[in-house]
C-alpha cells in the first residue's frame, strides 16, 4: 500500500515538472504565491559586483588633475533585496551648489537597502574639480552643466559629462538633479520641471514639499539631456551657494523620500502634491547701476507694480526704483551687492497661466525663439 502511495506520487511529481520544462504554467505563478524575478541578483557596476541588500561606494574616474593624478567621483550604491526601478540622485554638477551635496549624503546614509525595492544610485559631488576650488566651473571655467550628454573626445567638461551620463545616468528609470541658486542669488525649494512631459509632472508632484516650476531643461544641461532620452528627472533648487542650510536640505531629503515612495522604491504614505504650481516664470532686471538693496523677501507674494527694491548710486545718492511687471511670488532673488544695468535681481513665478505653454523640447526645432525657454539654471 505504501509503494503504490509511494510510485503514485512519483508519477505525479514528474507528470508536473515535465509539463513545468514544456511551459505550462509555473505552481510560482498562483495568484496565492508573488512572482519574484529570477534576473534580480548581483549587478555590476563600475567593475565591481553588488548583490541584492548590499550597500556600496565605488568610484568613476571623470578625468585628471594638473598633475596627472586620477580624479575619482564617488558613486552610492543601495541594491535593493527585491526588483524594483533603478533611481538616481546627482548634486554637485555646479562645485560650489553645497545644499544638494548634504542632501544625496543624508539619504544614501539613512536608507537602509534592506528596505529598498530597486536600486538607488547617489553621485554626491558630480563636479569634483569644482568642489575642490570652491567653484561652479571646472578648472578651464567650462560649466558643466551645459555640456550633457557629453563626447569622450570633447572639451574637460563634455568628457566628465560623457563618463558620468553613460555610466550612471543612463542606467537610471528616473533622477533627481539638485542645485541652489547661484553668484550670489538664492532660491525658495522649487521643483523645475517640464510640465508637458507627464512622467516628469507626476515626480514633480510627487516631491510635495516645494513650489513647482515649469520649465525645460536647456541644451546641455543633465536635465534636459536625461528628458530626451526618455528619462524622467526634475530638479530640486534651494537656497544659495557656499553654504549648507539646514532647512532647505531637510525639505530635500523630505521630499526626495516621497519621490522614492511614489515610485515604489520605499514604503510609507502618498505624498501631499505641491503647494502651488507656476506654469510660467521670468527675471526682473535692473536698470541702473549701484547700490542694490531688496524691499521684499524670498517667497513673498507680489502684485503688478510693487516696489521690488532699489538701486542707489554711491556717488550721486540717487536712487532708482525696481518695481515687479507680473502678479506672482518671488522665487529667487539676489542678496544685497553692487550691480551694472541688466542685472537680474528677482525671479517672479507668474500666476495666471493654468498649463504649460507649448515651449517645444530642446533641439525638436531649433532656433524657435520663446521667451519661457531659459537654459541655463542662473540668469546671468
């Protein structure tokens, strides 16, 4: 009784495992049993293996010092235990943007890739060069910013781009960019974003802890770059250079966090959306030189015509005023300096626009003047 038992389940154990090599339907495939995928094991980066639940700080070499000497990006790994989508954070494009360096450094910090679905790839500083000198430039006073994606056989700055966007970016399903304001400006945390896109408008909301601002990515700058080749990224900007600051790297880190829940690489509630949204925003410049001093503050609401601040000439004692076109908020401004005529001094997201304007994608039509194209990240 036992042996007939004994060869009845022979026959039906090998009934089943040869209809499961002839491609019936696997017993892993019951609705009872989640599907895991069998390709998610170790990955190689940059030549090195990392396994699933492992962390890792590998090395990109981007180019050389004056002196021969290799120069070394950090590049953050946390290999998730289970698959998910491979997501990137990259700061430090601009050497002396020091919010978004803090931010990428607390994060792949406090995650623990245990608790990741996916993979997390984290550039902290992506212009070392930059870095060391306290610079937004690289040593030829090339920015980096506008030369992405970037030739093997370019320019300092297109090689550097070059080594970081095939080797990191272009493994990404979705990026973070981070920057501050620059050359003595700052910036209230907003998202940049390209609106039209509309996997690039649900992470700009999904960050839910900053204004968001449409705009698109320039020719040449990691954002627009990564968008063209159907990456979707946004860029955090907060506060100024040469300075970390506590409270705009915490609304990073807060919102870089949603963005990584909203995209099923961490647990944890749905984020809030955006406070508000402007579809449209532009630079108010001076038209004097002298002494600049603001009347208003960063994020402060502002009306057609209100005084701005003024322009005082240190000779003379005249003084000019500076007085907003648009109906919006202040979201960037320059600190307190010296300035020549055609400076920009504040940056007003304008409200009353209700959804993005058809601004075509960078390179679709060249030469197409508009007005809400900006590429570049400063507005000098």
């Amino acid at each position: 009784m036992r042996s007939t038992a004994l060869r009845s389940t022979l026959v039906w154990l090998a009934l089943a495992l040869s209809l499961g090599f002839a491609g019936a339907p696997a017993f892993a495939q019951s609705p009872q049993v989640p599907v895991r995928s069998t390709t998610w094991d170790q990955v190689e980066l940059l030549g090195q293996r990392v396994a699933p639940g492992e962390r890792a700080r590998l090395m990109l070499r981007v180019s050389e010092s004056f002196a021969g000497f290799s120069v070394d990006t950090p590049v953050l790994v946390l290999r998730g235990r289970v698959p998910g989508k491979t997501i990137c954070m990259v700061a430090g494009i601009h050497g002396d943007e020091l919010n978004g360096i803090e931010v990428v450094r607390n994060l792949f910090e406090d995650i623990d890739p245990q608790e990741v679905a996916g993979m997390l790839l984290g550039v902290p500083v992506a212009n070392l060069h930059g870095f060391r000198r306290s610079s937004r430039y690289l040593p030829d006073r090339r920015d980096l910013n506008r030369a992405f994606p970037g030739r093997n056989d370019g320019s300092a700055a297109s090689r550097i781009a070059s080594a970081l966007f095939e080797s990191v970016v272009s493994r990404c399903d979705a990026m973070i960019d981070f920057h501050t304001g620059s050359f003595h400006r700052t910036n209230v945390p907003q998202i940049r974003a390209d609106l039209r896109e509309r996997e690039v408008a649900q992470l700009a909301r999904a960050f839910g802890v900053a204004t968001v601002v449409h705009k698109v990515g320039g020719p040449g700058t990691l954002r627009g770059a990564a968008v063209a080749a159907r990456i979707p990224t946004i860029t955090y900007e907060a506060g100024e250079p040469m300075r970390f600051q506590r409270d705009e790297i915490a609304r990073g880190v807060e919102g870089a966090r949603n963005v990584l829940v909203y995209l099923g690489a961490l647990e944890g509630r749905e984020p809030r959306g955006p406070a508000e949204t402007f579809y449209r925003s532009a630079w108010v410049r001076v038209n004097d030189g002298g002494i600049y001093l603001p009347t208003v503050e960063l994020g402060d609401a502002v009306e057609l015509g209100d005084l701005l601040g003024t322009i005082t000439d240190f000779i003379s004692n005249e003084r000019s005023e500076v007085r907003s076109p648009w109906k919006g908020r202040v979201i960037g401004m320059a600190l307190p300096q010296v300035v020549i005529p055609g400076f920009a001094a504040f940056h007003v997201g304008i409200e009353g626009v209700a959804e993005p304007p058809p601004v075509p994608m960078p390179g679709t039509q060249p030469g197409l003047p508009s007005p809400l194209l900006d590429p570049e990240d400063h507005p000098g």
